[in-house]
C-alpha cells in the first residue's frame, strides 16, 4: 500500500501579509479555538467555531446567519478575497457532523484527486502482476483503494503539521484547520495516530503480509519528510514522486512477494509514475510561484520557468510514455499488434499529458486546478490498458 500526501507546495498570503520565520516542529502546540487573536484567519476559524459551538448546543445557526457573521467582521472585498483565493472544496461534506468537519478538511476529504493519484500505481502495477490471460484480484484492488484513502489522509495530515506556519500566509492554504487554528497540533497528533493505525489495518490485510510490512514501512521517510523539501531542493515533486508512486511496487509485492519481484517491469512502471508526478504537480506548482518566492520555498515551477517548464515536461511525458511501454513489452505483452488496446491506451494517456502540458495557462489557477484534477482521467486509461493488455497477452 502506497503512503503519500496529496499536496504540493505551499505558498504566501498576500503582498501585504508580514511573513513569519519558517520555524516549524511537531511538538509546537498552537492555541486551541478560543484564541482567535493568535491566528491571522479568523473569518475561517469564526465559522469552524461557531458550527462547533452552535452542534454541541443543539441550536446550529442557517447560512444566512453565519454569512451575516462573517459579513460583520470583513468588508465584502475582504470576504470575496478569502473565499475566492481559498481551496475549493470539490466534494460536498455537510453530511459529517459539524464538530468533525476539520478533521475531514484536514484528511482533504473534500478534494478526493489525492487519494486517486495515490492508488492509480497500486491498482496498475495489481493488474501487471496478474497472471498473463486473467484480470486484476478485485478484493486486493478495493484493499488498495481503501488504503490509498487512509494514507493519503494521514500524508495530508503529516504535511499541514510540517506547514502550518507557511499555510497560514497563504491565500490558497490558510483556511486548512491547523494553519487557522481551527484544530490544535495535540488534535492533530491523536487524529494522524488514529489515521496510522487504519493503515496498519489494511497493511496487515494484504496477501504476502510480511513483505507488504517490510515494503510498506520502507516508505515511511518519504512519507515523514517529503513536505520538507520545499525548503531545502529545487525539485520537492520528484521527491513526491518518489513517495506517491510507491505503489507501483506495492501491487507487485502483494501478488508475487518480494522474492519474485520482476524489476524489468516493476522499474520502468515507477518511473512513469514518478515522471507522471512531475508532470502534473509541476503544473500545479505555477499556482503558487510568486508566492513561493516571498516564502523562500522551492519548486520544479520555479526551478523550469515560465519559459522552460512546457519544453521539460514535453521531454518528461516521452519518457512517462516510453517508460509505460518498456513496462509493458517486458511484461510479456509483445509487439504493438500483440496487445494494440496496451500500446494504444498508454499513448492515449501520454496525449492527455501533452494536452494538459500545451492547453496550460501558467498564471491562470482555475486552469492549472481543472488540468491537475483531468490527471484521474490519465490514471484510469492507464490502468485499463493494463487490464486490457493481461488479457490480450499470450501466456
């Protein structure tokens, strides 16, 4: 089971925003909900409070009351700026109980591309290890896929408690629960706790235990310090995917074991995830450039430029697209015409890539959010042709 976050990097507030020293540890407590005045996103917290204060009171206040609340703390051009600069949220949570909503925001619960980007690795390397002729084990697909909900959860979790300090500078960022002081670090603590221990659950769920053990603890530096390399190398996305596409050897672990692990075709199958990462998350990055500057924060969005970023990632998506092939061919799917639905689909996700590359606008964000989401899309071409592949395989 792949571990992973599903963020990039984080980014300033504003250009009036006074920027706050990126000193950060895990055993710093913040203040809990009372302490508004330590925290510089207030409007949020006023919500978050005030929907937990109001559910353990059994009297919780309609839309309009708490519109008018925040519209009696900011004037309406302070109001339109928080909530149009922050995260959208794309799923609809109002189903879970008020008092837990932070901690469903925390898990990134309302925005479930993460978990998807995390469990596509997983679900291809299952159907390349499947037996030539036969389909992907389902019951080890849906572990897989629950997993990849926990993990990606429990990174989002690690990554907010890195950067709470950077988030709360940011227009994209500072309404998340720990960088406006909605939840506490102590809150945060027990809930990754709890967010590991799920894991634990499903990790010990899958065939060839040991070896899933073994493998899956193997990730848990990337896990822990991924979120820091923002700080410290230009190209933090290829350490995300190092870390988000464990699961391509994962997959192949479960089914076969470490013993039998055919690299030939497990190694050009991370590769193309990891060179897939810095595609999309490369994209994504350009949200937060000019922010990442005030912060002193590094990303490949930086690193390649306005100028150089579409040239690299054209020359990045060759080799996700020549890497999905090797992996393929080596896996005993022979010559295109042997398996035309492989060869043919992984081109197919190799021209999405092209598409999101050349149809980006670098300094448009509702653009860079709609290509970064299409990225699901990639992912499940991908795995079809795998599928379809084994199945059209001679054995």
């Amino acid at each position: 089971m792949s571990m992973s976050a599903a963020s990039s990097v984080c980014l300033g507030r504003s250009k009036s925003t006074t920027l706050i020293s990126p000193r950060l540890i895990y055993t710093q407590s913040y203040p809990r909900y009372s302490d508004e005045k330590k925290h510089t996103s207030n409007n949020i917290k006023d919500r978050y409070q005030g929907d937990v204060e109001s559910h353990s009171s059994n009297d919780l206040h309609s839309l309009q009351d708490d519109t008018q609340k925040v519209s009696s703390i900011s004037t309406p051009e302070e109001e339109d700026q928080t909530i149009s600069k922050s995260e959208p949220s794309i799923h609809n949570i109002s189903y879970i109980p008020k008092s837990l909503q932070p901690y469903a925001h925390l898990a990134r619960l309302d925005k479930p591309i993460g978990t998807f980007l995390l469990l596509h690795p997983c679900l291809w390397s299952t159907a390349l290890a499947a037996s030539l002729g036969t389909l992907p084990d389902i019951k080890l697909c849906t572990l897989f896929g629950i997993g990849s909900f926990i993990m990606r959860g429990a990174g989002c979790t690690i990554n907010d408690m890195w950067d709470s300090q950077y988030d709360r500078n940011v227009e994209r960022t500072k309404s998340r629960p720990l960088a406006s002081g909605v939840l506490s670090y102590n809150q945060a603590w027990m809930f990754l706790g709890l967010q590991l221990s799920a894991g634990l659950g499903v990790l010990v769920s899958l065939p060839n235990v040991q070896d899933c053990v073994v493998w899956g603890v193997a990730s848990l530096p990337l896990v822990a310090t991924y979120p820091l390399m923002k700080r410290y190398t230009n190209y933090p996305q290829l350490v995300l995917g190092l870390t988000f596409n464990w699961g391509a050897i994962m997959g192949w672990v479960a089914v076969h074991g470490t013993t039998n692990i055919d690299w030939n075709v497990v190694g050009p199958l991370y590769a193309s995830g990891v060179l897939w990462t810095l595609i999309y998350d490369t994209l994504y990055a350009h949200q937060d450039k000019s922010d990442d500057k005030k912060l002193g924060l590094k990303s490949t969005a930086l690193t390649f430029g306005e100028e150089g970023t579409k040239p690299i990632l054209t020359g990045l998506t060759a080799l996700a697209w020549g890497s999905w092939m090797l992996a393929g061919y080596n896996n005993g799917y022979g010559e295109i015409l042997d398996a035309p639905y492989y060869y043919v689909g992984v081109s197919t996700a190799a021209s999405h890539l092209l598409w999101q590359i050349y149809t980006a606008d670098l300094n448009n964000t509702k653009n860079l959010a709609e290509r970064f989401r299409s990225n699901n899309m990639v992912g499940w071409i991908v795995f079809v042709s795998c599928v379809a592949g084994n199945m059209m395989a001679v054995g």
